[in-house]
C-alpha cells in the first residue's frame, strides 16, 4: 500500500482539508480519526458506504480508527443537508437503530482493530450549566451563522431553524473535544455537509485544550445521469439491511450503474485494486453491452456488505433472469433466491402458455399474448415458444420451477403445484 494521501486522492476520497497539505493529517506514523453516523433509521445505506470505506483505508494504513453512532445527537438532529426540520424520533428508538448501525459497521471492516462508541454515553450526563460555560463560550455566534446548513435554513424564513438543531454543531464539536481528550483522537473525517461541524470542533479544541487537531472530508456522490443524491432510486433509499433492501435488489443497483459512473463507483465502493479496475474498464470499453464493470462492482459490493456467497448466488440469479444462464444450472439455495426476487405464479401441468402469459401478467390479453408469440418474444427456459398451442409438462420443471420470459427484462417464475 502506498501512502495513505496517495490512496485517498487516487479513490477521489479527498474533498476539503483543514491542513494547507493532505499529506500532514494523513502521512504521520499514527492518528486516532473518528466519524459519526446518524442513527435516524435502523440500518446504514449506500450513501454511508463511502464514508466507512475511507475509514476502512484509514485503518488499514495504520492509524487508529472510532465509529461513533449518534445515539445522543440523534436526540437533537443534525440540519444539514436538510430542508426542514427533522422528525424528532424517541429514546428508544434512538438506542435499537444505533445498536443496530454499530453491528452493521462491523462487517464492514477486515478487522477488529477499532473502537464504536455511542455519544449518548457521555451527551445525556452534559450538565446544561457547565457545558454553556465551557463549551459555549468558546464558540462564536457569529461564525455559526455563516456555515452553509445554518444558512440555507435561514434564507428560507418561512422554514427556518429550530434552537434544538441550531444547537446541533455545539453538540457535535463537543464530541470531537471529547474523543479528543478520552482517545487522543486528533482527526475527524465526514462527508462535505458536515465540513462546518468538522470546522468547528477543531475549533473548539484549538480554544479549550489548545491542541492542533484536523479535519477532512470527501464529497457528496451525484448521478450524473439523473442529477439525483446517489442512493435513492424511484423504489426509495437503497439500505444495507438485507430485509430492507433484498440481496438481490441490492445486487441489481449496483449492476443498473450508467457508464458514465461506473468507474467513480468502483474507485469509491470496493476495495479493488487500481489496476484491477483499469483492466475492467478497459474491457468495458471494448464491449460496453456486456456490461463488465458493472457486473464486477455489483459482485465486489455485493460481497462486502453480504458475502462472497450471497454476491455468488445473486450473481447467478441475475444471469439467469436476464443472461443465458440456464435454470438448471441453480442450486437449491439459488432456486430458493430466485423465487424470493422474480415474480411468480402458480401453474399445473397442461396449462397452455398463452394463457399463462395473460395470468402472470406478461401479457395483458390473449391477442397480445399471441402476438408475443408470433414474433418470438416470449420463451420458456430460454427455449423460444412459437406453438400458440403449447402447453407446460414435467419436463419444463427443475426442482419444481420453470422461467417464462416475455422480451428482455419481463419475467416470471413458475412454480409447479
């Protein structure tokens, strides 16, 4: 491994820092780093992803790493990026999603070596006179007002911001100051919406413990194909939860990468090699509809948020739904994923498959059913089906199941009753 400013700025990991040079935060012989993540939902999703990553690349150059889940500051609500006042959420809500966040993290990383801590533990014992005497008077209004999420608020008057979450920033420098004298942690990173909270601990510490401590920050994903915030799609946020976004739905995010980002992605979101991902590209320029590098970032982060193996059968799943990958060739475990992900309906033997096509809804009508047919767009097991008067048998069943497929991306599974 290179040095670790080499590696940042190569993933395009680096967005702001509060050196003059990179090099000075990260290519020391040992730092402590924190990052926070807000526990407002019960489970991290793509967009958090970035963030553990250069954790991960942190850790594994050999500093120290604390994840810290805002079980405290979740109380408050962090205002930036946000339009409106958030939905305060309860105590013990609060408490299940941030333990649920810590053990996702887990997973996340290729070892054991850091610490997670929760900022309830020292945020709620905060006694309100002390901490305005000496944190507060440390932080300056005025400067507050100038950070963009205070801001923004600001200039929409009808909306504007709530003490609780202008207090937000004091709360979050309050946790730097304190990793900082517990941890000696003398580093924080965070995604660029957070630069003014960053900014402002490294403040704080500067004033009250009259220590030099740094910041940094990588930028916020965009699709450039839609302009839309990464991590949203038409169906809602993408989550690591497998029982809030199925594996295999998580698999086809990745896979459905336009070819404009599918680079930047496999930079930021695996933790591939540099000349393994110049070799898949490469290979995608040559034959884009094959769709290598999507198919190779699909896998790699599929696998590490999941496992080799579920990355393994969603693979096969996809190529079996959309590829050439014939359905017998599904273990029982895939069968199982397939019919978990496809759509399915239940059929009898002798039941004809235009009438199927019609009852599995991939076709609206018989007469649109019969011209699916006629122009060879509907096939069973990969067979095309030219006879309107072909009928389901035994033998179209593997282990109980049969694929019918109308076009490229319309399919069902049948299962055999």
């Amino acid at each position: 491994m290179g040095k670790l400013s080499e590696v940042l700025k190569e993933r395009g990991y680096v967005y702001q820092h509060s050196s003059e040079r990179l090099e000075e935060i990260t290519d020391v012989e040992k730092r402590t780093v924190y990052e926070g993540f807000d526990p407002s939902a019960d489970s991290l999703h793509v967009g958090n992803l970035m963030g553990m990553l250069v954790l991960r690349r942190i850790l594994e150059a050999g500093h120290n790493v604390i994840l810290l889940v805002g079980g405290g500051t979740g109380m408050i609500g962090d205002p930036s990026g946000k339009s409106e006042e958030r939905v305060l959420l309860d105590a013990d809500t609060i408490a299940a999603n941030a333990a649920a966040i810590a053990e996702q993290a887990k997973n996340l990383f290729s070892s054991n070596n850091f610490r997670v801590v929760d900022n309830a533990d020292w945020l709620k014992s905060v006694n309100l006179i002390e901490f305005l005497r000496d944190v507060g008077k440390h932080v300056s209004v005025n400067a507050m007002m100038q950070r963009d999420a205070v801001r923004e608020r600001l200039e929409h008057r009808e909306q504007g911001i709530s003490y609780t979450e202008f207090s937000y920033m004091l709360l979050q420098a309050y946790d730097f100051l304190h990793l900082h004298k517990e941890y000696g942690c003398d580093w924080q990173h965070g995604s660029s919406d957070q630069w003014g909270n960053i900014v402002s601990g490294i403040d704080l510490i500067r004033r009250e413990a009259g220590a030099v401590v740094y910041g940094t920050t990588h930028g916020l994903l965009i699709n450039k194909a839609t302009g839309k915030k990464f991590g949203k799609t038409e169906e809602g946020t993408v989550w690591l939860n497998p029982k809030k976004t199925s594996i295999f739905d998580f698999y086809q995010f990745w896979l459905n990468t336009e070819d404009e980002t599918v680079k930047e992605y496999l930079l930021k979101m695996t933790m591939l090699g540099a000349p393994e991902i110049g070799a898949a590209m490469e290979l995608h320029a040559r034959d884009p509809k094959e769709r290598h590098a999507q198919k190779l970032l699909a896998r790699e982060v599929t696998a590490l948020v999941h496992g080799v193996d579920e990355a393994e059968k969603s693979e096969v799943v996809s190529q079996v739904l959309f590829g050439d990958v014939p359905l017998v060739s599904l273990s029982e475990d895939a069968l199982t994923r397939l019919r978990e992900t496809a759509p399915t309906h239940e059929v009898k033997d002798g039941a004809l498959v235009i009438n199927v096509l019609i009852d599995s809804k991939l076709a609206s009508s018989k007469r649109e059913a019969r011209e699916f047919i006629a122009k060879n767009a509907v096939e069973l097991n990969g067979v095309p089906i030219t006879d309107l008067e072909r009928a389901l048998v035994g033998e179209d069943f593997h282990q109980g199941c049969a694929l019918l497929k109308r076009g490229k991306r319309s399919v069902c599974v049948l299962v055999r009753v």
